[in-house]
C-alpha cells in the first residue's frame, strides 16, 4: 500500500514570467519504503519534496497523503497533518544555538505554547538516547559538532512519531564519515518505527543504500529505479 501518491502533478512559478518546474509527475512511494531522490541542481526536487510535504501546493494534479487528498486542503488542516504525519529534516538544521539538545527536541511543543509534559520528556529523552547523544543531552545545541546537531534534528523530527520523515540533503554539510553515521541512524528509524523516508541526495553512497532511487531530470521523472 501506498502512503504517497501523485497524480499529474505540475508546478508553474510566477505571474508574469512564468516557469514551470514540475511537469505532470506521476508517483506512488510504497509504506514504509526509503526512498532516495537525486537529480541535477535546479531540476526540481526540493519543489518535489516541498509539494509532497504540503509546505508548498501544485499548479495542477492531485497529492494523496496517508490516505487524504492535501491539494485543496484548507491552511489549518495542512498544519494539521503535517504536526501529526510528518518530519522534516533539511541540511541547515534550524537549531536554535542558544538552547541545549534536549529543548531542541521538544522545541515544536515550545513553538506551539504547549505545557511539556512526563510523556514529552520522556519521549525527548528516548530519542536522545536513540540518536546516541543521551550523554551530551544538556549541551548547547551551538557547542556541538555538525554530526550531533543533525542527530538532534533527527531526533526532533521524531518527536510526533511521523509516518513519513522528508529529508532535504540531511548530510549536505557533514564529512563523509559523519555522513555514514547520519545515513546508517535513518536507516535504522526506517526499520524499527516503519517509517517512510523521501531523502534528497547528491552522495552517490547514500543513493546506492536506498530501497528506490527516483532521478529527476528537468521537472519529470527521469530513472526510476527500485530494489524492492
Ligand atoms: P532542486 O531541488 O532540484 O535544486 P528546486 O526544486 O529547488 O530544484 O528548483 C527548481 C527550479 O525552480 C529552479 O529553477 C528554481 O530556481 C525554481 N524555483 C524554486 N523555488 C522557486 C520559487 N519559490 N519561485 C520561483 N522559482 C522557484
Ligand atoms: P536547495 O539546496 O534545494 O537549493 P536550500 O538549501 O536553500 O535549497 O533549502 C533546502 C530546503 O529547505 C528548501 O526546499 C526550502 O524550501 C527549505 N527551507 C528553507 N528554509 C526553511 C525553513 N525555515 N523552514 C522550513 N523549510 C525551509
């Protein structure tokens, strides 16, 4: 079964110059499946990901999402699903420096005023431990390495168990040591809470250790290639 599926999906940019950027795309991604995306820079992927991520709409087409179509949807109900469906990780992290790992995690809460509760801390501390930083927990998210801000943001991409974690170059700034731990961790996530992945890459490593490798070549799918 699928969680994802597009339909003719087309994206224009603009008014009066207008520039399309996706061309009638159509997509299934399979339950639980870990999904890579390459394609050359300007292409469309980030487009691709931002649409399936309800963060941005198609000019034309329809996007299915765990069972609900998301290209109409109203402002507050994409919020909706995207609190309680989705996680997202980018390759600039968008920690705030200033506040330790642990706040980092639960920082969603913070951001929506909620009163964090037993439940949400010990959720925090189980995905501290999960990414392998429970000893550096306490930390200022500014004073840690590359590697172990990226597990942080993992981590809080996890807070809500979502069904389905879009990653955009996750390991873009990290060495390539870091990379293979970062990559090996979703992998993991992917396989012990079932979680469907879409991550946008340009390390050939990371491609070749996907289930399905979707290239993008001017705003169309290009190779689509699965090894399940
Ligand atoms: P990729 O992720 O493959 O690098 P993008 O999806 O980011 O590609 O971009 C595809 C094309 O769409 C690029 O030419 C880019 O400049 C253009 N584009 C992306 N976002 C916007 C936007 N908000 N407004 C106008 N053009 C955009
Ligand atoms: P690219 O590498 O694809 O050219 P960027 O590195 O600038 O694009 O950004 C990666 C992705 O993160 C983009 O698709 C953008 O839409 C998204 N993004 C940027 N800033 C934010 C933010 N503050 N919150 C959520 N998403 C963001």
């Amino acid at each position: 079964n699928n969680i994802i599926t597009l339909s003719k999906v087309s994206k224009v940019y603009g008014n009066q110059i207008k520039t399309q950027v996706l061309f009638d795309i159509d997509l299934n991604i399979k339950s639980n499946s870990f999904n890579g995306i390459i394609g050359a820079s300007g292409s469309g992927k980030s487009t691709l990901l931002n649409i399936i991520g309800t963060l941005d709409q198609p000019t034309q087409g329809a996007v299915m999402i765990d069972g609900v179509r998301t290209d109409q949807m109203k402002k507050n109900a994409l919020a909706k699903l995207r609190n309680e469906t989705i996680g997202f990780i980018f390759q600039f992290h968008y920690l705030l420096p200033e506040f330790t790992a642990f706040e980092n995690v639960l920082m969603p809460y913070y951001i929506k005023g909620q009163k964090i509760d037993k439940k949400m801390n010990a959720r925090a501390h189980e995905l501290m431990d999960l990414v392998g930083l429970s000893k550096v927990k306490n930390n200022l998210a500014g004073n840690m390495s590359g590697g172990q801000q990226q597990r942080t943001a993992i981590a809080r991409s996890l807070i809500n168990n979502p069904k389905l974690i879009l990653a955009d170059e996750p390991t873009g700034n990290l060495d390539s040591d870091t990379t293979e731990v970062v990559y090996d961790l979703l992998r993991d996530i992917n396989k012990q809470f079932e979680t469907t992945f879409i991550v946008i890459t340009h390390d050939r490593r990371i491609a070749e250790k996907t289930d399905r490798i979707i290239e993008i070549k001017d705003g169309k799918i290009f190779n689509d290639f699965s090894r399940i």
